[in-house]
C-alpha cells in the first residue's frame, strides 16, 4: 500500500475521530440538561439526582482541541495549493458545475462564520452567503478569510457556558430553532469543514501536492496518532 493511500486512511480515521468527539460532547451536553439518567449513564455521565451542570472550562478545552487539529489541517491544505491551482476543477469524470479549490476554500470559510455568527448571537452579515463574499479571490485575500473564520468560531467556543451571550438559529444550519445550541452549531461547523477538507485533498492530489498533514512526520505526530489509535475500531 503507498504512503499517499495510508496517508488519505490516517486522514479518513482522523476526521471520523473529530466527528465523533464533537457529536457525542454535544449529546453530553444535551442529556444533561435534560437529566435523563438512564440516557446520561449511556454515554458515561453519572446521574446525580439532578441534572448535572454544564463544565463550561472541560467544553472549551475540548472544543479548542478539535479546533486546532481542524484549522491547522485545513489551513496548511490551503497554503500548499499554488495560486495558479486556485481556479482548478476536476475535469476527468462526473464533474460538472463542481466548486473551484478557491471557492471549496471560501464556501468553507462562510459557513464557518455563519455558524460561529448563530453561536454568538450576531446578526447574520447582509453580504455573506454560502458562497462567501464575492470580492476575495485571490489566494492571500482567500486565506486570510478562512483564518479569520476561524478566529470567529474560536470566539464561539470562548462563549460555551456564558449565559449573557445569545444563540440564534441559522437557515443554513438543519437544527430547527427549538434544537439550536452553541455547542451543535459549533459542531456542525467542525463536521462540515472537515467534509470539504476531504474534497481539498483530492484537488490537491490532483495536482501533485501532498497535503502537509499526509506527510510521514505529520501521520505520525503525537496527537493525531493517539486520537486515531482510541477511535480506530469505531471509524472502520
């Protein structure tokens, strides 16, 4: 088996790891406001009597390891593409109508502060959709929006547990209103960036550069080696 292939597996487990981490820490945090004991003990939570209240500082901490381990991936992924590959889409096979690796970037990175918006209680901005705002296009222009997103969910974990600091609901979100929490917004964020880091990788392939995080020395860093270890049986 190639280094590429097992690379792209390390990956595949890694994001399986982050998805898994952020739902079930937002379960967690669902079932105890609920305090459903038989519910609460499934997933490792001990009953009290009471609901157990939220550890706001265990969650942000948590939050801010998948944050990390997903900005640096998707960041670096970015960075490696050349700006003359920005404009690139697949052409061998069913490919029509796909996004550049410009706008996987930017599609990316407006989710990411719609999401973080919703999870903050900030007013949705009149000139950002989906698709992001139509006057970053080149690569420095594309890659300081995506980092800035970045920043604003970092800002959303910051919020985790401040009872002063509102959650909206988000069109672009499928949780209905009544079901809408910072941490599930947070999550869906996480979850759906890690879906178009897989579509990067390919591009990237594509083009002959191997993604950072599939180099030998980032496979086998520490902390991707051990989340992937801990959750390598559930992914497969």
């Amino acid at each position: 088996m190639n280094s590429g292939l097992i690379g792209d597996m390390e990956m595949n487990k890694m994001k399986c790891a982050v998805a898994l981490g952020v739902l079930l820490a937002s379960s967690a945090f669902a079932i105890a406001q609920t305090g459903n004991s038989s519910a609460m003990e499934s997933v490792g939570m001990q009953p009290s009597g009471q609901s157990a209240p939220l550890d706001a500082e265990k969650e942000k901490q948590a939050f801010r390891i998948f944050l990390k381990s997903v900005r640096e991936q998707i960041v670096s992924a970015a960075e490696a593409m050349p700006a003359t590959k920005y404009e690139f889409t697949p052409s061998d096979g069913e490919f029509k109508d796909v996004r550049t690796f410009a706008m996987q970037v930017r599609h990316l990175a407006a989710t990411n502060h719609i999401l973080a918006a919703a999870a903050l209680g900030e007013p949705a901005s009149p000139d950002i959709d989906e698709k992001g705002p139509e006057n970053v296009r080149t690569k420095p222009e594309i890659l300081a929006y995506l980092k800035s997103s970045f920043d604003h969910l970092e800002k959303a974990i910051d919020a985790i547990g401040d009872p002063n600091v509102k959650v909206t609901a988000t069109p672009i979100s499928p949780l209905p209103e009544s079901k809408t929490t910072r941490l599930a917004l947070i999550a869906e964020a996480l979850i759906h960036a890690f879906d178009h880091y897989g579509q990067m990788v390919e591009y990237l392939r594509m083009n002959g550069v191997v993604p950072p995080a599939s180099h030998p020395n980032q496979r086998n860093s520490a902390v991707i080696g051990t989340t992937t270890a801990r959750l390598s049986n559930v992914c497969e």
